[in-house]
C-alpha cells in the first residue's frame, strides 16, 4: 500500500491499536446478542434475556467439542473461526473520529474483498464436519451470496462516485452537510440487505436453518460454535460500522465529539438490523437470487447512475 | 525484493501451473493448472510495471489479464458443464469428439 | 526490511500452495490451497504498489475458488470425503516440460540485463489507473467490456440445459413450464 497520509483527512494510528478495534467489534457483537436475547425472552416470555449471551458463553465454554467421522478439521476450524478475524479486518477501515487503524487508498474495495471471504468461511464451516446437513448450508449460502453481492458490490460504489474516492476517510468527509443516505437511499437499502446476507441473519439464515437441522451449524460444538456465531454477530456489526461512513456522514454530529457519534450511529443500525430477524420472514436462496439479479442489480445500478450524473454535473 | 526475485517467483508459479495444466485429466484441475499460470502472469506484469515502467497507464495491462482470466474460467465452467450433461465426461481424455 | 520479509512470507505461500494443489488429495484442500496461492499474490501485488489491482485479485479470487469448490466436487465425480485421487497423465513429460520451463524462465529472468527504470508512478496510483481507463487506454475498456457481456451470455447458452423453446414452447408463446418458480412471480 502507497502511504501518503498528506492527502488523507485522517490521523493514522499505530498497529497496535488494532487490539481496540478487535475489543470493539466483540463489544459490538457482545451488545447485539443481548438485543436479540432480550428480544427472544420477549417473545418467549421468560425472564432475564440480558443474561442470555453470558449463559451462552459459558455453556459452550464448557462444552465437549463433538467430532465426526471423516472431518477435515484444517479446513472446518479456518471456516468456524474466521467469521469474527474477517469482521476485525473489516471494522478497521471505518474510521473511529478522526482517527483510523488502516486507510488504504481502495478502503471500500478492501471492504468488498472481506465480505467476499465470508462466502469461503461460510462454506467451509459446512464442508469440514463431513455431514449432509452441514454441506446443504454451505451450497444454500452460496447461491444466496450469488444473489446479493452483485447488488451490494454495485451498492457500495456509488458513495465513493459521490466522493471521488475509494478512501474511507474521503467518503466520510464528502458528505458533511448532506448525509448520502438522504440522496442514495436504495444504495443503503440494498447494502443492508447485503450486510444481512453475508452475516446470514434475519431473512438470510436458511444456511443455518432449522430445516437442515441447523445446516452449517449443524455439527459446529464447544469453543467453534460460540466462536461462529460471535462472528455472525461480528460480521452484523462491521456492517453497521461500515455504513456510517459511507452512508451516515461519519463521525458528524452536534454535541458529542466524532469518535462517539460513529459508535452511537453504529449501535442504532446494528439494533435495527438484529430485530429484523423478528420482522422479516425467510427467504429462500434459490428464489432470493432471482429477487437479486432482476430487482435488486437494476436498482443499485440506477441509483450509479444517478449518482454518477450528480458527480459529473457537480464536477 | 528486486525484479530477479519477483520474477523467480512468478517463474515458479507458472510452472508449477503448466505441470498441472498438462498433467491433470480432470478438466477442472486442468483449470486450476491454468489459473495458477495466470497467477504466475499476473505477479510478473505487476513487478515489470513497478521495477521497469511504472508510468501511470502500464497497470492497464494487469487488468487485461484479470479480465482474461475471468473469461477463461466462465467458458471453462460453461464447457465442462455441458460435458457433463452430454459425455458424463469429466475428464479431457473423454473428451474426445473435441478434436475430431 | 518490513516489505522484504512479507515478500518471501508471501512468496513462499504461494509457491507452496500453488504445489499443493496438484498434492493434496481432497478437492476442497486442492482449491482452496490455489485460493491462499491467489490471495499472496494479491498481497505481493499490494507491496508494489498497485493497490486497486492488489485488492481485486483478492477479491475476485477467493470467489472464484468458492465457486471452484462447487464445481470440483460436481465433476470430480467421487465421494467429497477425503478420497485418495491421482488423476494424472503423462506425469513424467509434464515433469520435464514444467522443470525445463523453470530454467528457462529463471535463467531468463537472471541473465536477462533489465532495462533501468523509466518514468515515477504517480502518487495516486489507483487515480492513475482510473484516469488511463477512462482516457488514454479507453480502447481496452471498449474492448473488454463487450467481451465481458459476450462471455455471460455465451456462457448461459452453453452451460444451460432448457432453452426458452423448451420453457415457453415453440411460438415463445406458452406458460413458462418450470418446476420450480422464480422468487419475482414469473
């Protein structure tokens, strides 16, 4: 990567710092599993859901990993464990203020290629364990992903269009005065729907649904399943992450300094994109790559074009 | 890290790659085999562009070969497929009605 | 001294996974090994400076060999489990072919005497790239995004098993007769 930091508006800090950013990200996922588990106990009326998570943790914690015949170990641990490394690699091209871990030049296309590994994670996570069930999650993940990261790739690029530049700090700054959401907003719309889609939540968990006894998850126990569904979570988070500086103007905002605004407009996008689960019904893959190609492409690829008029006529 | 070396690895790449392309019978790992060529290819335009040339129009040509690349795997998937379903041929020695 | 040791780190992992594609006996290992070959040889790409170009060949890469892994296990045809398979030819010849390959192509690589370098990049390389695609070489985007759209389309023709003769009838006129149905209500 070309190091010029005279041209970004941002203040790089050392590497080191990419330990907060990790503690970050779990604190992220940590607060989204007690949504949803509050949400669930809700729903369930039973008492204690902010307790859910913690219980969670420590039963698995303690849990004998199960193993199966034929497993190809390598291959299922790098698939169950990767999840939340990718969401870490993610969250660290969001800048928190003004400050940042990583500013790569192509920032949003590095996005891109993390959100592209999940589609080897995912299907991994149901190859490994040699289980039927595991590898019908796998094959249904990546006819889901066919349907929603054209649409997304398409989504993300009309904020750097927008910008004039690829640089996370750049897209966030071009928008002072006027949030992108406000003038992109089916580009948001399908990113979240993208951001649903490679975290496989909500709608898009027919990877891991109860029909396949679980599919990917299906045969994940002890330490690799809390570590996959805490980069489930993950990934929701650095979803959310990512949208406010492409969409949700940054670290902009009255009052409070820039570094908390980022994490208050993270926080109310990733609650939103939890309790969607309890709305939305689930979409089967083979019917929502169709949905995909001719609803969702067409439309990120109109609100390009628009957005590409704005930027030429604005010059 | 200097052109020789780069170039030593992409050397390396692109053998490795051809060995597979001429020795596999399965069509899609003679794919791998082309792959890991282009591979090789592409880790050898990029160190020509910088250790050379690196003006700011050369990288044009790495997105050829990338473009290429995709090219070849889309026909290749296309292809096998349908041998597949015509030959239940799977390998290239089955293929044989391609070079009549 | 940093770039130097990432470049043999790298260096080392795409030449050993590029080998062990053709070692490995499982075809989920075998692709996924060309993917880790692929995603080093993005990062080598990153160390000289070609970021875009660096981060797309990660890109694209690893979702090609997701789907990869799809089609090797449809066509190797054998049970995915981990299965002993040596499906080779002419093993011996392809040895020497790719061997003296390598000598040429190291010899050439050392013995040639390179040209010393002409020109500075610029400092935005990614801006670089864009402005020549988009003016001085917009004959290569011309070109290759009609290839592009030709491929998709020749693709579709040759790997699809049903024609639209064979879904909506001969006068293109008929119910579409699918067993299963699109999610947008066709």
């Amino acid at each position: 990567m070309t190091p010029d930091a005279a041209t970004s508006p941002l203040t790089l800090v050392p590497v080191g710092w990419v330990v907060l950013a990790g503690a970050i990200v779990l604190g992220l996922a940590w607060l989204a599993a007690i949504v949803d588990g509050v949400a669930t106990s809700r729903s369930e009326a039973s008492p204690a859901g902010l307790g859910r998570p913690l219980r969670e943790v420590a039963r698995l914690m303690r849990q004998r990993r199960r193993t199966t015949v034929e497993a190809d170990t390598p291959l299922w641990r790098t698939g169950s464990s990767g999840l939340l490394v990718i969401a870490t690699l993610m969250v660290i091209v969001v800048p928190l203020g003004s400050w940042t871990v990583f500013d790569p030049p192509v920032g949003v296309v590095w996005f891109n290629a993390m959100d592209v590994c999940v589609w080897a994670l995912v299907w991994l996570t149901g190859w490994g364990p040699n289980s039927a069930h595991g590898l019908v999650g796998g094959y249904r993940f990546l006819a889901q992903a066919l349907g929603y990261e054209l649409p997304l790739m398409f989504a993300l690029v009309a904020p750097p269009i927008a910008a004039h530049s690829l640089r996370v700090g750049d897209v966030a700054t071009a928008q002072h005065g006027l949030w992108f959401v406000v003038w992109m907003p089916v580009a948001f719309l399908v990113y979240l729907i993208g951001v649903l889609g490679f975290s496989v939540w909500g709608p898009f968990s027919a990877a891991v649904g109860a029909d396949v006894a679980g599919g990917v998850e299906a045969e994940l126990s002890g330490l690799d399943r809390l570590l996959f569904l805490t980069g489930r979570y993950a990934l929701i988070a650095a979803g959310a992450a990512f949208a406010v500086p492409m969409f949700l103007g940054g670290g902009a905002g009255p009052l409070l300094p820039g570094w908390l605004w980022v994490l208050v407009k993270t926080i109310v996008v990733l609650t939103a994109l939890v309790l969607v689960r309890r709305r939305l019904p689930l979409l089967r893959p083979d019917l929502f790559m169709e949905v995909g190609w001719l609803w969702l492409l067409p439309a990120a690829l109109a609100q390009v074009l628009i957005v590409s008029v704005v930027a030429a006529w604005r010059g | 890290m200097t052109l020789q070396t780069v170039l030593l690895v992409a050397a390396a790449l692109f053998s490795i790659g051809l060995y597979g392309a001429i020795s596999q019978q399965v069509v899609v790992m003679v794919m791998m085999g082309l792959e890991l060529m282009i591979n090789g290819l592409i880790l050898a335009a990029a160190s020509f562009w910088w250790f050379l040339s690196p003006d700011p129009s050369g990288q044009v040509l790495l997105m050829v070969i990338i473009a290429a690349m995709t090219v070849e795997m889309a026909m290749g998937f296309a292809v096998a497929t349908l041998l597949h379903r015509d030959h239940e041929a799977d390998m290239t020695d089955m293929a044989g009605d391609l070079s009549e | 001294m940093f770039v130097d040791i990432l470049f043999w780190v790298m260096a080392v992992v795409a030449v050993v996974m590029g080998a062990a594609v053709f070692v490995v006996d499982s075809m989920a290992r075998a692709t996924y090994a060309l993917a880790l070959s692929f995603v080093a040889v993005g990062v080598q790409v990153l160390l000289l400076h070609q970021d875009y170009v660096g981060v797309i060949v990660i890109l694209m890469m690893v979702m090609e060999m997701a789907v990869m892994a799809v089609y090797m296990v449809m066509f190797m045809g054998m049970n995915p489990a981990l299965m002993p398979m040596s499906m080779v030819h002419d093993k011996r010849k392809a040895l020497a072919a790719s061997t003296a390959l390598f000598v040429t192509l190291a010899a050439g690589a050392l013995l040639v005497p390179w040209p010393t370098r002409r020109g500075t990049p610029s400092a935005d390389t990614t801006r670089a790239l864009g402005e020549a695609l988009m003016s001085s070489k917009m004959l290569v985007m011309t070109v290759v995004s009609p290839v592009m759209v030709a491929t998709i389309v020749a693709g579709v023709v040759i790997a699809s098993k049903r024609s639209r003769y064979d879904r909506l009838g001969d006068d293109l006129r008929g119910a579409p007769d699918d067993p299963q149905r699109g999610g947008v209500g066709r």
